[in-house]
C-alpha cells in the first residue's frame, strides 16, 4: 500500500480475483469492474486494467463495450497485441471478417502470444482450412504447450477430418497437462 491508496497493480490483482469469482456470482462481476476502474483513476497510463475491462465485457457478451475499451487502448498504444487480439475476439464474436486480419495483426505484433494463435486457428477452422488451423494450433502449443485451447483445437480438426488416432492423441495430450 502507498499511504491510504492502493498501488495500481493490487487493484488490477483485485479486479482478477474478482473476475474469477464472477463466474458464480454476479455481484463479484460489479466488484471486479469497480476495481479496475479504481486501477485506472489511480494510474490513467497503465493499460492492463482497460484490457481486463474489456475482456469482462466480452466474457459477458458485451461487445459494444469491449470494443469501445480496446480500441481506447489502441488509440493510447497503436499496435499493442493484447488489444488487437481482444478487438479480433469482438470481431469474431460479431461475426465481423475482419477478425482474421486483426487477430493475424496481433501475433504479428507478438508472436509469443498463445491466444492470438489460437483465435487464429478457429478462424480457419471456421472456414474449413483446416491445415491452416493445425499449423495455428501448433503455433499456439509452441508457445505454450499447456494451452488447453490449442490441444483443443487438434482435436476439433481430427474430428472434422475423421481422424479417430489424431483425436485420441490430442485429448491424451491436454489431458496430461490437464487432469480434470
């Protein structure tokens, strides 16, 4: 604590834990949404508690909102791929073909970035490319072989293709890294 103040990062720690509770009561949603707004009066330059914002808006179906925050962040940072990824996530969920450009704008700005190769992956998917969506699968993994929904991803296409072997093999994979 810095004096009677939170410091910025422990509020945006808040509005995390504030978030995962939300998942099973909607008070905590308000609360989380609270925090982050403390995070930003309390640091009007700091991004991560815009981006989680937005993120929230988007887990809630919020698009407009989530919208509005990312590209506020992108106004504040052109090119920052956290908010690129969140702007193609909004896109996708409206069905906007403009998310395959924007989502492939986010792992161009970083490619370490798991979700962004994700978000990819079902976008090929979506439009039956599918050795597009394995080798964006691949990608994800690369950078982090724990992401449950890269394995996912195999798995759908194995499916799609009738492949019963590559299925089994994906969903022994996430589940080593995944028990439950």
């Amino acid at each position: 604590r810095e004096g009677d103040r939170w410091p910025y990062d422990d509020r945006v720690a808040a509005g995390r834990a504030y978030a995962l509770l939300g998942e099973e009561d909607p008070e905590a949603v308000r609360s989380a949404l609270a925090a982050f707004d403390d995070a930003v009066s309390a640091d009007s330059a700091g991004l991560e508690a815009q981006l989680r914002v937005g993120d929230l808006f988007l887990e809630k179906y919020n698009a407009p909102d989530a919208r509005a925050m990312y590209q506020d962040v992108l106004r504040r940072a052109p090119g920052h791929a956290r908010a690129l990824l969140g702007l193609a996530r909004v896109q996708a969920f409206e069905g906007d073909p403009a998310a395959m450009e924007t989502a492939r704008r986010s792992v161009a700005a970083n490619p370490a970035l798991a979700g962004g190769h994700v978000l990819l992956g079902r976008l090929h998917l979506e439009v039956e490319a599918y050795d597009s969506a394995v080798v964006a699968a691949g990608r994800a993994l690369a950078v982090d072989s724990s992401t449950l929904q890269g394995w996912a991803l195999l798995g759908a296409v194995a499916v799609l293709r009738g492949d019963s072997a590559e299925f089994t093999a994906a969903r022994a994979a996430a589940r080593r890294r995944h028990p439950r």
